[in-house]
C-alpha cells in the first residue's frame, strides 16, 4: 500500500503548473500528507543580457518576488485542504528539485510539464524529464490540457 507523507510540487510559477498543483493538493488532502512547494531560484547572472538597459533586480528582490509567489500559488481553499510548507532555493532547477526530494525524504514529486519549444527540449530535455530520470521517489508529471483523472 502506498504510504504518501511528503509530496513535493515544485513550481516556476507559469500557468500549466496550476494543473500539477490541483493534483497534489488533491493527493495531500486524500494522504494526510504534507505538501512542500518549491521554487528554484536560477542564479541572476543569466538574466544579464535582458537587463542591459535596466538594473538588475539583486538577490534580496529575487527572493522576495519567489515567497510572495509561493504564498499566493495556491487558493486558500487549497491551503485548507492540506498542510503546506513553502520553500525556495537558489540553484539548478533540477538538480536543487532531486536534492530537496533526497534531503527531505519525499514521497512522490508531481510536477508540470510544458515545452521551452522543440529546439531547446531538443539540445537540453525539459527539467521534468531529467527530475523523472533521477528522482529519488516516483514522480507524477500532469500536462497542461488533456486526459484528466476525474472521480465520476
């Protein structure tokens, strides 16, 4: 029998997220279980070349933009349902996903999928697909539209 205690729902904040997060919100409610949201941080120095002609937002303000996103990510209907704790890093989105998931002893990792386009899923695969091949726990990836699991 599956024993769910720690589900993990990492977050970049877009859009088709929002179907991994009813997912996990429903999984928690169902197991007691508590759900960790997560949001990676990718290091400021990569935004450099669009903020050529702006100031770059410091550390401080990436930090603060991520815990007022993750407060707001889910309804409070949602966070009612569940017990939620909200956690964001500085890293690699991937590899900081696989090291929460190993350090916190996850139970299963549900996350959203949704392309960066052919070319770059093409040259560097998506974050889901490389958190599938080294997640310490199961992982359940939800597309943003399509077959759904509805209880009848």
């Amino acid at each position: 029998m599956m024993n769910l205690k720690q589900i993990l729902l990492p977050t970049d904040f877009a859009e088709p997220g929002l179907e991994a997060a009813g997912y996990a919100v429903e999984l928690a409610e169902r197991f007691g279980a508590t759900l960790h949201l997560l949001h990676v941080i990718i290091d400021p120095v990569i935004y450099l070349p669009m903020f050529e002609s702006y100031p770059l937002p410091s550390r401080a303000e990436f930090e603060q933009y991520a815990q007022e996103q993750l407060e707001n990510w889910l309804t409070d209907d949602d966070r009612r349902r569940c017990d939620v704790k909200l956690h964001w890093v500085h890293g690699n989105p991937f590899v900081e996903i696989i090291k929460f998931a190993r350090e916190n002893q996850i139970d299963l990792i549900v996350m959203g999928t949704h392309g960066r386009g052919d070319i770059a899923h093409m040259l560097t695969g998506s974050d889901a697909e490389k958190v599938v091949r080294k997640a310490p726990c199961p992982v359940l990836t939800v597309r943003p539209s399509g077959h759904q699991f509805v209880h009848p």
